[in-house]
C-alpha cells in the first residue's frame, strides 16, 4: 500500500478543542480518523465504516473486505487507486461547505477525491496535468495546482453555484461557477459510479450545508491545522 509511514502531518500532544461552531447545527457530517469510537477497522486494519462523530447516521461504508481502505494512525484512511472506496447516500444540498484534511499518494488523470453520488454531483478530481485538481457540480470549475503531490493539505471548498470555490492551505482561492448540481451524499476515493479510483490519505472532513463567512472558516481552518499539524 503506498505511503505507510510517511508522516508530513505529525500529531500534537495536546490539539486543541474543536471550535463550538462546528455544533451549530450546520454540521452535515464530521469524519476523523483518530477518533476510534466512530471507525470500524478489521484485524488486518481495513476499514467497513467511518461514522459521522456528531451522530447524524451519515456513516461512510464499505461491505466488501477486497474494497476497504487501510488504516493508520500516522497517514489517514489510505484508498489504493485501484478499488478502495467508502459512501453512503444522504440528502445534501448547495450550499455545500466541505473542509478535507489529505494528501494525494499518486496522481493519475481523472482519479477521483471525492463525489457526490453521481456524475458531476460535488466532484473533486485530479485532472490533466500533475498535480491539478478540479471541482464539477454541473459546470467544470479549474484548475488548481496548489495540492502538493504527497503532502497533507487542508482543502476548502464550496459547492455554491457561480459563488463557488476550491482553497489549498492559504493560497488564494479559485473562485467562479461549479454548477448547481446538488450531491447526493458522499463517495470517498471514488467517482459517484464507482470508477476513476483515487490513490489518497485523507485524515479529516467536515461536510457544512453553509456557505462559511471568512471567521468562521477561519476558525475552523485554524483548527484542521492545529490538530493535524499541517496546512
């Protein structure tokens, strides 16, 4: 499995509590890794489902042992690229804000971060050149080449019609129309049809129905980093 062991992204002693306003209520769904209580990992430490911590029942999943990413505590839920994908299917809606903690292990044209549960339905995707990456909710928004290939990042994106955008670390956001497509839940690692794998260690997401003010993604930004270690 490529990129056991690689830790760019080291854990701190003590990270610092989540900020309240991720319990506001515009909370979709938040996924963390190193949060054992909400990971199901196997003896050979694959994962069949990664539970939304706060206990909306949006509980990504993969039933079949030969589909299930691995785990590990320094590099994420790790997708091969070959067939490794974890989703499940929920109502929601644009405005999406989407946070994502991860790192592309390899980059191979149109592999797929994440989708919506359908073509062009909230697509994150890597695309024509290394290591560019793209959004596409009905209408393609690109490219991007701020995701260092290999390196642990913190995306923000927003999936808002024609006040969309896609941010890496703090460089300066792409900004314009991505559709208004909305998703149909969340696919992990894989395009909504289960194709164009992705080869990806992904350690946190936070899934909003809000398109975030500059505080509040700053505070939450400043969290993804701390914790994490990166960004």
């Amino acid at each position: 499995m490529p990129g056991i062991g690689i830790s760019p992204c080291p854990p701190f002693n003590k990270p610092p509590l989540a900020p309240g306003v991720l319990y506001d209520g515009n909370t979709v769904a938040w996924y963390k890794h190193n949060d054992l209580t909400n990971i199901t990992i196997d003896g050979a430490m694959r994962v069949s489902q990664w539970n939304d911590r706060l206990g909306s029942g949006h509980d990504l999943l993969q039933g079949l042992a030969a589909k299930q990413p691995l785990w590990s505590m320094a590099d994420g839920v790790l997708s091969d690229g070959i067939n490794d994908y974890l989703s499940d299917i929920f109502v929601y809606n644009q405005p999406e804000m989407i946070y994502f903690v991860g790192r592309q292990v390899t980059w191979t044209n149109n592999d797929c971060i994440f989708d919506g549960i359908g073509a062009g339905n909230g697509l994150l995707q890597q695309i024509l050149l290394t290591p560019q990456i793209r959004l596409n909710a009905g209408v393609i928004l690109g490219n991007n080449f701020d995701w260092i290939l290999n390196t642990f990042s913190i995306l923000r994106i927003l999936f808002n019609g024609i006040n969309s955008f896609l941010q890496v670390n703090q460089n300066a956001p792409l900004a314009g129309n991505a559709g208004a497509n909305n998703m149909g839940g969340f696919v992990l690692g894989a395009s909504g049809v289960f194709g164009n794998y992705g080869n990806i260690g992904v350690k946190e997401i936070i899934l909003r129905n809000v398109a975030d003010g500059a505080g509040v993604q700053a505070q939450i930004y400043n969290y993804l980093r701390n914790v994490n270690g990166c960004g």
